[in-house]
C-alpha cells in the first residue's frame, strides 16, 4: 500500500518498482556511448519487464535525423552490443514509442519544440509522463543544455511530484574544483539535487554493490574492518589497452581526471566508510562525504603520496605496442600521465595509521579492477620456524571485473604427516555462482533514476570533495610540466616511484 501510494501510477503486478510513465531523452543520441551502453540497457530492461507499459525513448542531437533512422542506429546497436540477442517481439515494443528531435544544444527554439515534443506524448496518453533527460555529450555543453532545460520549462515540470523532471549527467563532472563548483551552481540554478542524478558507472557493477552486504551482512568481517586487524587496502583500476584514437580526449584529461577522481574514490568511500543508519540513498551518502572528507591532504612532490608515469613501447598481449608518446595525437612533450598512484591516508577513528593505496593506469599487464583488504599477520611466534611454513597474510579482495567476484586467501596444512603450510585461495565468482547473463551497470543506474533512488549516484558536495583532494596535485603537475614524469613498459604493472610508496610501509603492490 505505501509503495503505491509513492508511485501512483503504479498498477498491476509489474516488476518495473513503480516507475511512472516515462520518456527518456537522450542528449548525443548518435554518440558511442549511446550505442554501446544506453540503447541496449534500455532494450533489456524492456526485455525483463523493467519498464513502465507506458515508456518512450527520444533522441536529441545536432545530427539531423528521421524517428526511422534514429530507430535503425538503435537497433543496430541492440544486435552489436546487447547482452542479449535481439529479440524483435521486444524490440518491437521500444522501437514503436522512440523517436528524434534535431537541434543545438544552446539552440533555445529546439528545446522548446522538445518540450512540445513530449507535450504532445502526455496528451495522446491522457496522464501526467516523467520526464528524465540523460546528458551523455561532451562536457563543454553540460551547461548549455541544463540551462535550456530550465528556460524551456522542461526541468521543472510535475516540480513537488514523485515524477519530477530528472537529469543524469555524464562524467567527467568538472575538470578541477572550480569547475565543478561552477557546474553545481548552473545545476542548482536550473534543478533542485533531488531531480539531479551524477553519473559513475561504477557504482553499477555487482561486486561494487555487494561491498556493502559483505561488510554489514557478516559477522565474520564487521568486527575486523578497522585498523586493529587490517594492515593495508589496495584498489587497482588497470587498462590493458592504450589511448587508441582518443588520444586526443585523453591529452585533456589524463589518468587522475579520467579514473581517480571519480571510479577510484567512490570505491575508497564504500570500502572505508561508515555504517549509514539506513539504506536509503542520502544516509549511504552521507556517510561516503564524511569519508572524503576525513582523507587527509596529499603530499606532493618527491618522496611524497603520489606517483605519475606514462606508458613506454612494451609488449601487450605479446605484440610490440608503441608508447604514449608516439600515439596518434600526442604531444611528443606531453605532460599528460597514463597512471597515478596515491597513498591516502585517513584521518578518523577506524582507520589511523592504516594506508590506502590507490592505483590507475593504461597499458598494465591485465584488465581487472579490485579492492584488497590486507588484514595484519597474526604474531609470528608459532609458525616462525624457517622455511617450514609459507604463510600469507590474510587477503579478501573484491574483483570488480572482468570476472566479478570475491576471494579470500588463507593459510592452510599441506597433507603429509609433517606440519607445513601453503596460502591457499577460496573464490566465490558471479557467474559460476548465478549465472553469466548479469545485468549491465547501466541497467541499474538508468532504473534507479527512472524510479527516483539516487543511492548509486553522486551528489553535488561529494563530487567536490572529491576534486578538492585531486586539484592541488594537477595544480602542481601543472606548474612543474614533465619533471618527475616516469616511464614504465607498456605490459608492465607500472613504475618504480608507484612500489616505493609501499616499500616505505615494508609493503608491494600485490598483482590481481
């Protein structure tokens, strides 16, 4: 009864978690990421009955376009990049309610012939529709399309309902603290923070989500997670392949705008943070501001908390790759990193004294993104004599891809009748365990923005935090150009400088 009275448009058995009637508008309708991950979320959740009976799909972008063209491209990247094949009943039922709306995205009259667009949808529907506007373009037009949104109207329509217009808006948000302080103030001028959903794909992923049951759903690893039992944390978010073609994007952004500030951070934030007091969205929040806010300033410079490099020619996948340097579009004296390290350090009670190292960057030896929780060895008192005993540390690493899951290393007895030891791993994988079809990260963020739930995005103030760690070392890569710059081999798992912000703790980067 209370789940209907909060959405009323809800009816029926449907799986869709109350939703209203919807249009998803999709600002750079013709772009890659449209293609490869909005279109086919959209299809699938069609496919799982996710959807309201009343959904409508339109496109906006420069191009122009006709409704069959537009419904062609997005059947094309259904077949292309769909987790599932193509199904044309489904299909079907998407592409009749899709559609296309050309114009600029400072150009006024095209927002409001937008908004009589969808006028005329909820007057052939006979009720109220919710509008959500998705802003996936390049983010020199964020503004210009939020503010158009508010001049048209169309931002503050059903305002004070439950199906309010929303916005989603793509990363990067912001290039440094001002920036993003400055795209806060236009968001707020346009849209209340309830409407405002801030984008990290991240946070979509199952392994990403399950942090937070593993951590206050056991018992076994609740009491442990404090700096009494944990020695270290390490996240790796590691590349295998280079710049590619977007060596030209990648020049203005570098690996800490591209990945630290916003994939890394939010996984430091869910891994350290606090126990929220609900599962509601602003408590999870809350609860990650108050984290970044406990990380202390990083020291910059030599001998300092962070290490920068860019790739040099290597072996990828045993093929000979160029370095970045010699990329297409690359400056030969360019001063743009393609891997950071940072050693964090957390100023609260639970974690004094317990280092969080941070890693990111292109061409290293594999793809894999985890978290690993290096918990304190037991006192060597026992099994400390000679080579007998191969013991590890206890690690519990949370592998966020390719192969989502978890693992935990513990020490055990090698069968024989003398007592010797061997670390061994226990895995637990979501694929083996349910199955290889698990939704795509975007399935989730797009429905959860559909139905209101802003726990998987980013709010205003925990956007900034985050850029208020990371500007004063881009302030100062900036000032000092390409001193201090290492180099490491593509296939590599980094650079010297990134191993010596542990060796100081008597510590290695451990390899995923």
């Amino acid at each position: 009864m209370a789940e209907t009275q909060r959405h009323p448009f809800l009816h029926g058995l449907s799986k869709h978690r109350g939703a209203p009637p919807t249009v998803v508008v999709i600002f750079g309708a013709s772009g890659d990421l449209t293609a490869r991950k909005l279109i086919p979320a959209i299809y699938n959740l069609s496919h799982d009955n996710l959807l309201p009976a009343d959904f409508f799909l339109v496109g906006y972008g420069r191009k122009p376009m006709s409704d069959d063209e537009f419904r062609t491209l997005a059947r094309e990247a259904v077949g292309e990049f769909s987790r599932r094949e193509l199904n044309p009943g489904v299909w079907e039922r998407v592409a009749r309610h899709t559609s296309y709306v050309a114009g600029g995205y400072d150009e006024a009259p095209a927002f409001e012939r937008l908004a009589r667009h969808i006028d005329a949808i909820e007057a052939g529907l006979g009720r109220d529709v919710q509008r959500l506007f998705y802003i996936s373009t390049p983010p020199s037009v964020f503004a210009p399309i939020i503010e158009n949104l508010g001049a048209s109207g169309l931002a503050a329509k059903h305002l004070g309902l439950p199906h309010h217009s929303k916005v989603v808006i793509e990363k990067p948000f912001g290039r440094d603290l001002d920036s993003a302080r400055r795209l806060n103030d236009t968001i707020r001028g346009v849209f209340q923070e309830e409407q405002v959903f801030r984008i990290d794909h991240y946070l979509g992923k199952e392994t990403v989500q399950d942090l937070l049951v593993q951590r206050f759903a056991n018992s076994i690893f609740e009491p442990l997670w404090n700096r009494n039992f944990i020695a270290s944390v390490q996240i790796t978010v590691a590349e295998e392949q280079g710049v590619g073609s977007r060596g030209g994007y990648y020049e203005q952004s570098g690996a800490l705008r591209d990945m630290i500030q916003n994939h890394t951070m939010q996984l430091v934030a869910l891994t350290a943070m606090e126990p929220p007091v609900s599962l509601e969205a602003e408590a999870i929040r809350d609860e990650k501001v108050k984290l970044l806010r406990a990380i202390q300033p990083l020291t910059i410079g030599p001998h300092g908390d962070v290490a920068r490099a860019q790739y040099g020619p290597g072996l990828t996948g045993g093929k000979p790759v160029p370095g970045y340097l010699e990329e297409e579009g690359i400056d030969a004296q360019s001063a743009t990193e393609t891997y950071v390290a940072l050693r964090l350090s957390i100023n609260n009670w639970r974690w004094q004294g317990v280092p969080f190292y941070v890693r990111s960057g292109k061409r290293l030896a594999r793809r894999v993104s985890e978290i690993a929780i290096n918990f304190r060895r037991p006192p060597g008192t026992l099994f400390a004599q000679g080579g007998r005993f191969d013991l590890a540390a206890n690690t519990l690493s949370f592998q966020i891809q390719p192969d989502e899951g978890l693992s935990l290393i513990l020490n055990t007895k090698i069968p024989g009748l003398e007592t010797r030891t061997q670390p061994v791993k226990m895995s637990f994988r979501y694929a083996t365990t349910f199955g290889s079809n698990t939704p795509e990260a975007y399935e989730r963020l797009v429905l959860d923005a559909m139905v209101g739930d802003g726990t998987l995005f980013i709010r205003g103030d925990e956007a900034e935090t985050s850029w208020k760690l990371c500007t004063p070392v881009l302030d100062y890569w900036r000032s000092v150009g390409r001193e201090g710059m290492e180099s490491y081999p593509a296939g590599s798992w980094g650079p010297a400088g990134a191993e010596a912000l542990l060796s100081a703790g008597g510590q290695v980067w451990r390899q995923p």
